[in-house]
C-alpha cells in the first residue's frame, strides 16, 4: 500500500478515487482535531476539498456518526455524486 505524510503524520492510502489526493490542499485542512481518528475521508465538491473523521470499532471515540463501518453510507448520502475523494488510514 502507498503510504503519504501528512503535517508530519504517516498515513495509509486506502481508496484514492478519480486522484483526489492534493498533499498541500489537505495539509491547510488537517488540524489536530483529526488526531483522534484512525481514517480521514477527504471529498471535493465545488472545488473545495472537505475532511471527516471515523473511527476503528476498538476506537473509544467510535460512535454512530463516525463508525469506519458506515463510510460507503457517508459517501452515498454526504457526498457529491461521483465526487472525487480518498480515503487516509493513520499509521500507529
């Protein structure tokens, strides 16, 4: 699997639909607040790139809204029709 840094932080290139994929456009994005999670979805929309957090089931944050298992949902429901987008897991 290809691996990236993000602001100093490695992670896993799960899924990178139609080249989503900007290092500098999600390093302006990434703040610490995404720390927390094992897997950033980043999706672009009207030319603006958009980042969310899940969790693995053994994460403590892991919840309804933010479960790794319903990331194919988030992406049918939230996201722009055949929108570009990744999938990011953090490298421990």
């Amino acid at each position: 699997m290809k691996k990236i840094k993000i602001n100093e932080k490695e992670f896993e290139v799960i899924k990178d639909y139609k080249d989503a994929i900007e290092i500098e456009k999600i390093e302006e994005l990434y703040t610490d607040y995404f720390d927390n999670y094992d897997y950033i979805l980043g999706d672009w929309a009207y030319g603006k790139l958009r980042l969310k957090g899940f969790c693995d089931k053994t994460n403590k944050q892991n919840n309804k809204i933010n479960s790794y298992d319903l990331i194919e949902e988030y992406i049918k429901k939230y996201c722009a029709y055949e929108c570009k987008y990744f999938i990011l897991k953090k490298c421990i």
